[in-house]
C-alpha cells in the first residue's frame, strides 16, 4: 500500500498534468487575431492572408487580421509587444523590417527585438529593382547610366526611411555607384501606386510585385544568389556585375512569453500549411516562395540577419 503523503503527491501530480493536457487539448478556444503591421494589399498582407486561408480549417477557429499600416511596420509592431502573451495576438514578421528599427533608432522604436517570439518561417522572398514597364529604363544599366549622369534625379520607392528597402536601395547605390533620391511611402501598395503613378522612377520590392504586375512593370535585377524561378528571364545583380543579395522572411511570431505548448502548437499548424500543395501554389502565385523553418532554425536565420545588418548600419553610421 502507498504512504497516504505519496499517494497526495501523484494525484497533485496527475491533477495538474491533466489540466495541461486539457489546457492544450482546448487551445484556441476562441478566434486568434493577427496584427500585419502593412495596409491591405502589401507583400505582408497578401501573405498572411493566404496563410490564414489553410490555417484556420486545422485551427477549427477564425483568424482575423487586423491591419495597422505606418512607419514601416513599427506601428503594428509595436502594438503587438503590448498585448498578453496567452497565444491569442498574433503576427506576421517581415524581416528585416521589424529589425531594423530597433538597431538604428533604439530608443524611438516602441519595441526591443526580444520582445518578440519567432515560431516559424513560411517564406523568402527576394527583393527586386522595378520600373514603369512603358518607362524609359529597358535594363539596368540604363538604369545606372541615366542616374550617375543624373545625381538625386531619379526617384525611388520605400515603405518607410530606414525600412528594409530604404536599405537594400542603399545596398544598390554603393555597388553601383549611384545617387538616388529615396521617398517613403505607408506601405508596400502605396509604393507601388506611387511608381505607376510617376510620382517615383523605381522601387525596390519584393519578388510579390514583379509577378503580380507583370506587364505593368518591368524588373530589371533581382538580389539573390541565383535566378528565381518565378522569373528566370530576370537577371540577378551579381551576374551584371555587383555584389547585391537581399531577401526578406515571413515569420509567423507573437509577443515573447508565449507559453511553450503554444508555440509548438503553432509551429505545427505552420509546418502542415506549408506542407499542403495548394499554399505553395498560391504562394507561388503570390511571388513569395513557401521555406519553412521551425523555431530554433528561424531563430538562428534571424539573429545572423540581425547581425549582418547592425554591420551595415555601423558602417553607414545610421544609428541614432
């Protein structure tokens, strides 16, 4: 016969197993809400959306987003670290863009980079230079020819000053040896609004844009090791000649302190979506090829991107 202190001790035990099973078995037992730091219609948005598309029959609870677009995703993102840590605020990361703004202005940001939990990451994407297709820019050495002879004149695209493409544009004028003048927009949509408008020559995007709006637009490079597949008759920028590589990640992420059966709950959700045919497919269709990392790998993706940045921007002498 067990000791009646033993026996007290393994029913406590098996008690509060029990509620962890049921506490994860009931998980979510409401609808989960997505902040996308973007306005609809942006590379951010496009993305969750689709994601949410085939994760909410497995979740078997609705997944709405809520959009808070301004300063280059740090308004969302921000708000984000304030909300409670129980699993039910989630949101869509787009590094470097929620980096960045901690590294160069700190104390202005609203959030610090741990303040974040990475759960997964569901694509890579590759940054683009597009023109006007009916522009005057047929390549890029047109491209760079007409803006060296030509300093601040030609006018590019962002979604913010210090934003991910405000520093891949800066990637673009050192290896080429131009001067552009940059000018931000809200968001990824109203860059693109702004470029087929001509209020803007070019704009650094996402691969999202030169495949949703080919005809509209013509891309001129894109800065990745090798050719995307999605459009293999654009050119990268080392094979015309300059040292330009970069490519930004959709995260699946919440405010840290999550608990860690959540967050394996949804690296889970997030491994079979990307699994299911139909996502890669309109993902595909989207511009932003699937790439799943699980929570340690995307941690160690995202800290040596963390660290290759802060040496760009100590080089620049961006930081405030």
């Amino acid at each position: 016969m067990w000791p009646l202190k033993a026996v007290s001790t393994i029913a406590v035990a098996a008690w509060a197993l029990g509620c962890l099973g049921v506490a994860a078995q009931t998980y979510p037992s409401r609808p989960v809400q997505f902040i996308v730091s973007f306005a609809p219609g942006g590379g951010a948005d496009v993305s969750q959306r689709a994601f949410n598309k085939y994760a909410e029959p497995l979740v078997k609870q609705p997944l709405p987003i809520i959009n808070k677009p301004g300063a280059a995703g740090v308004t969302g993102w921000a708000e984000l670290v304030r909300q409670k840590p129980d699993g039910y605020t989630l949101t869509v990361l787009t590094p470097p863009f929620n980096i960045l703004p901690a590294l160069v202005k700190p104390k202005q940001t609203g959030y610090k980079l741990d303040q974040f939990k990475n759960i997964c990451i569901y694509a890579v994407v590759p940054d683009v230079l597009v023109v006007r297709e009916d522009g005057p820019f047929k390549s890029l050495d047109d491209f760079v020819k007409f803006a060296k002879a030509n300093p601040k004149k030609v006018k590019t695209a962002n979604t913010g000053t210090l934003g991910a493409d405000f520093m891949t544009t800066l990637l673009i004028e050192n290896a080429t040896g131009i001067d552009t003048t940059q000018v931000p927009f809200n968001s990824g949509a109203l860059a693109l609004q702004g470029t087929l408008a001509g209020t803007t020559d070019a704009f650094v995007a996402s691969t999202l844009y030169a495949v949703s709006q080919k005809g509209t637009l013509r891309t001129l490079a894109v800065a990745s090791p090798n050719r995307d597949p999605m459009i293999p008759d654009v050119p990268t920028f080392k094979e015309l000649g300059y040292e330009v590589i970069s490519e930004r990640y959709r995260v699946l992420g919440g405010p840290s302190g999550l608990p860690p059966e959540v967050v394996d709950y949804w690296a889970n959700i997030c491994k079979q979506v990307t699994d299911n045919p139909a996502f890669k497919d309109e993902m595909l269709k989207l511009g932003q090829p699937v790439a799943y990392r699980g929570p340690a790998e995307a941690q160690q993706e995202l800290d040596k991107m963390t660290a290759d940045l802060n040496a760009v921007i100590v080089k620049h002498k961006l930081a405030e």
